[in-house]
C-alpha cells in the first residue's frame, strides 16, 4: 500500500464531500459542492484544511515541492481556498530549519459565483503535534507548555494572533480559527484574546482540545455516577467558598467570563480521547451542578484550583478550559478517538451528539 495514503486526499478525504459524489456536481461538472449552511459541510472542511497544514509541514520535510509531487494542495483547493500565507518557526542556531506549524487560507469561490454569507474569507489553520516528523521536539516542548499553562507566551501563539489581528485591521471578515490538538490550543489561546481583550467574536472549530485534567485518574478509579456528581458537588461547593475569600480573583474572572461569554467556539471531542475529557467533564458537570445549586455553579464554573493559588502570589492567570460559552460536539463512534480523521466523515458514519452551553445571565 502507498506509505503516503493517508495523505492523498483522493484516498483519504472525505468522499462524500469529492467533486461528482454522489452524482452532485457542478454546471463545470468537476467542482465540489459545499453548502455553507451545513454544520456537517463546515466541519469537514475545517478539518481538511487543518489536515493540508499537517502535510503542508510533510512536503517541506520530505522536498515533495514540486507541482504534481505536493500532496497538501488537494486538501484545501478542493474546497476553493488558496494559501496565502505559510506560518513558520525561527531558525534554529544553525539556520537550518523553519518548521511550519500553520498556515492562513483565502477562499475564492469559483469563477462567476459570490462567496456565501456563511462561508469564511480567510481560515488560520496551526496543526498539531507531529511525533513522527524527524525531530518533533518543538512540537513536544508546546505540549509541556499547554499542561503548564504557558501556552499563550510562546512565539507561536504570538505570530498567529499578530496575523489575525492583521487580517482584522485590514478589513478582512469572516476569519475562521481552526486546529487540531495542540495547534487547537494555538486557536483556542488566539480566539480566547481576541474576544477577551478585542470584542471580537471569531468562529472557531477546535478538534481533539487538550484539557490537563484529573479526570482520567478519576474514571479509572471507577466511581459511581452519585459518588462523581457529589464530588464535583462538594468541589464547586469549595471553590465558591474560597472565591468569597480570594475576591479579587472571583471578581475578575467573572468580569472575563462576562466578556467572552458572546464568543462560542465549537469543541470537538471524542469521549475516549484521555487528552480531551476534561472538557466534556467541565461542562457536564457545572451544568449538573447548575441543576442543583444555580449560584454556586455561577460562581465556581469561572474558577479553578491552581489560579487561586497562583493568585496568592499575585500571579493573575486563567485555565484555558475555563469557557463560559460553547458548542460541545461529542463523537462516540468506534474510531481513533484523537485521530483528526474522524471529523471529516459525514454525520452518519459517527455517533453525534451536540449541546449548547451558556454562561448564566450573560
């Protein structure tokens, strides 16, 4: 079998979405027909584009840059995007390497016809994590930042929020922010300042988010659904009561929470995937909790353990986990439950569900 399959979009993509599937084509008979207004059609090409980043980074490596030898293009051009800008690291001290970790996207609808109301202009796309690539110590070394919470201060968060900012200044809107893994953390840490510190709302499609967690501890610990939902009971009962305690920290996030509950990003998650579950667990949770104790869930859902402990030293810092709005998208079909692939597939070869969350009173 080609050692490269999995990176050929016309062996690997999504087929239902292929030009002429079928039988839907275009009066040009060879262009994909996407409905912009389909949940499923943004998903999976959201998704396709973070997959061409990936490969993007592999024809660089591997010296695939001639026309006809790249495989990256298909993933976006299929769905009339053009890049327009490749997103790259430093050199290292010797000069030699200028790895990309992303990549921003233009739509151009076919010749003749508008873009859509609902489709995007241009889409920044950072990929994830490569730990087959030759020498995927960077990329390993921003994952250690994102259990750390440091994420935000690397060179990478910097340089894709400057872009974005960029493509704002210049007028350019709808920009969609899309990534996978760790470079869902990259679009994540971008869209979360952006609404926090700019007001602007940016759509934003995070597949396979990492949330550091106890949560996989807890679940392997097997404990009963009445024992789990009393401990996150007593928990946010906790939480609340040291946020009378430590006031300015409680004042303050519920301030931040106030300012990014307008922005929604929709999270898409696997309820096997050990590096995620921490997102389904917050939000199942305090909803539960809301249920059963409605200003104590308020209160508690803004706050986390280790920012109030950091806030003892005067270090204000927020859990990225810590959303007051989202759009929770849960597959539970048997598949690589951290594998990109499964979010191109159409809805019915995976087992959806998907739940609106909301800050209360905003």
């Amino acid at each position: 079998m080609d050692a490269d399959a999995d990176d050929r979009f016309h062996l690997s993509g999504p087929t239902h979405m292929m030009p002429g599937a079928g039988g839907v084509r275009s009066l040009a008979t060879t262009t994909t027909m996407i409905d912009w207004d389909n949940e499923e059609h943004r998903r999976c090409i959201a998704a396709c584009i973070v997959k061409g980043t990936y490969i993007l980074e592999d024809d660089r490596n591997t010296c695939r840059l001639l026309v006809g030898e790249a495989l990256a293009p298909a993933w976006w051009e299929t769905f009339h995007f053009r890049i327009v800008k490749v997103l790259k690291d430093d050199c290292d001290r010797k000069g030699e390497h200028k790895f990309i970790f992303g990549a921003i996207y233009e739509h151009v609808p076919p010749a003749g016809a508008r873009r859509h109301p609902s489709a995007p202009q241009y889409v920044v796309a950072p990929r994830g994590t490569m730990l087959k690539h030759p020498d995927p110590f960077k990329d390993l070394w921003l994952d250690l930042k994102v259990m750390a919470n440091t994420l935000p201060r690397c060179k990478r968060s910097e340089r894709a929020r400057t872009e974005v900012e960029a493509l704002l200044g210049a007028g350019c809107s709808p920009v969609w922010l899309t990534g996978h893994s760790l470079g869902a953390s990259l679009a994540l840490d971008v869209g979360r300042r952006m609404m926090a510190e700019n007001g602007v709302s940016l759509p934003t499609f995070l597949f396979n988010p990492p949330q550091v967690s106890p949560v996989p501890v807890i679940n392997a610990l097997r404990p009963t659904e009445v024992g789990k939902r009393d401990l996150y009971a007593t928990s946010y009962v906790l939480k609340a009561g040291l946020g009378l305690v430590l006031s300015p920290h409680r004042k303050r996030m519920e301030a931040l929470f106030q300012r990014l509950a307008p922005w929604a990003p929709r999270l898409y998650v696997h309820d096997r995937d050990v590096v995620c579950l921490g997102f389904i667990d917050y939000f199942q949770q305090r909803q539960l909790i809301q249920e059963r104790f409605r200003g104590v869930a308020r209160s508690a859902m803004t706050l986390s353990y280790r920012d109030m402990l950091f806030s003892l030293v005067g270090a204000d810092k927020e859990r990225p986990h810590l959303l007051p709005s989202a759009m929770l998208v849960k597959n539970s079909s048997d598949c690589d439950a951290h594998g990109l692939e499964q979010w191109w597939k159409p809805d019915g070869e995976l087992n959806l569900s998907a739940t609106r969350y909301s800050y209360p009173g905003a």
